[in-house]
C-alpha cells in the first residue's frame, strides 16, 4: 500500500454482503461496488480511503471510479487480508 496511514483511513470493502459476512476485516465498512456510485458524495474527497475486495479487480474498479470522481488519497489494497 502507499504511504496512507492505515490508522487515519476508512476501510472500504467492495464485495459483495455474502462475501464480507464469511470474512472481513472488522474496521471495515461493507459497500458493494455497484453501490459505490450511490454512496461516494457520502465521503469526504479529502478523507483517506483504502478499498478492497477478494483479490484486486473490484477495489481497482472502485479505485477509478473515485479518481475519477476527483478523490486524490485514495489506494486499492486488493485481497481484503491485506487491510489486517
């Protein structure tokens, strides 16, 4: 991960609510990725985010689409174990 601390971000985990139930890091917050578009005003464009999800594809999906949203401190993580 990049020099965004992990202690100060907000833990966003992309999978599905199946997915996150079976497992998950605890400081984590569960938002699918087809939910993020609805939910990404919620978010602070300054705040540090790190995302994840099973292996690296959604969170890098998620990852774009909040760049693209004009988010600078943002990383993808990929597998969600990485955030532990």
């Amino acid at each position: 991960m990049s020099s965004i601390d992990k202690n100060e971000a907000i833990i966003i985990d992309v999978r599905t609510t199946g997915e996150f139930n079976e497992g998950a890091n605890p400081l984590s917050i569960n938002i699918p990725l087809n939910l993020i578009p609805v939910k990404i005003n919620e978010f602070n464009k300054e705040q540090a985010i790190i995302l994840c999800c099973a292996s690296g594809g959604r969170s890098e999906s998620a990852l774009n689409f909040f760049i693209a949203n004009g988010f600078k401190n943002v990383v993808n993580a990929g597998p969600w174990q990485n955030t532990l």
